[in-house]
C-alpha cells in the first residue's frame, strides 16, 4: 500500500500553493507598473482627440469662408447649425468665445474655443491655427484641470 501511494502521488501534475502566490505577486508587480502608463495614454488621447476637433471647425469654416466670401468669422452654433459640422465633439457651442475666424489671405483661419474632455480636462484655443493646434509647444493651446 506505501508503494501504490507513492508510486501515485510522484504521478501527480499541478500547482502548489507557493508556486501560485509567485504568479500572482509577479501578476500585481506587472500592472502596477502598466496602469499608470496606459491611464496617461487614455488622457493624452482624450486631449488630442479635442485638438482634432479644433482642426475639423476650422476645416468647416474653411468651407464656410469659402460660401460666404465676405465674412469674416463665424460661430461653432453656426457651423453646426448650417450643416458645415454634424458634430461638435468636444467643443462648447454655447460659448460666445467659440468662434473661428478668417484672417486677411484667407489661409490663416484661427479658432478661440473651449474644449471639455471626458475625464475633466479643459483644452482652450486661444485664436489657434492648425499649425499651432499640432505644435506641443504652442502658447495657444492651453490643457488645464
């Protein structure tokens, strides 16, 4: 019977319980580490997913100018409201300060709005070209709590 008991228990596959705790103690360390990185992905995301909605307002005013010649700025109610931009996204409407404006060659079309992403962040356009939107380093473009 000592034999047959272990002859059976050498035959025995599995996991013992400090080999278990190694994995998931290793499992913790990994997404320790990982969390942090990927929450700062997600928030540079939702941060430039408001500066291609800065781009696509001054993509429609650009279209906008180009009907209405002889104007000179327009609102985001208006762009919205006259079909140039189905959707907002993040950007705020309401707000007399959301506005995009043409400059004098036609080609220097700048925005001054605010943009409010899901997870609480305010990005404001301060008169922004597209150039600006997409320069890390541009004053105009302002990312605030």
């Amino acid at each position: 019977m000592k034999k047959w008991l272990k002859k059976h228990l050498k035959n025995e596959k599995g996991l013992t319980l400090v080999e278990l705790l190694a994995v998931i103690v290793i499992l913790g360390i990994i997404a320790a580490i990982a969390v942090p990185s990927i929450g700062k992905v997600i928030d540079n995301t939702r941060v430039n997913a408001a500066k291609a909605d800065a781009i696509n307002a001054i993509e429609a005013a650009k279209l906008y100018f180009v009907e209405h010649d002889t104007e000179k700025d327009v609102t985001l109610k208006e762009l919205q409201d006259e079909g140039y931009m189905k959707d907002l996204g993040t950007l705020k409407a309401d707000e007399a300060a959301g506005q995009v404006f043409n400059g004098d060659s036609g080609n220097d079309v700048n925005i001054s709005a605010t943009a409010k992403t899901s997870n609480g962040k305010t990005v404001k356009f301060s008169k922004a070209t597209i150039k600006e939107i997409n320069d890390k380093k541009s004053t105009k473009v302002e990312v605030s709590e």
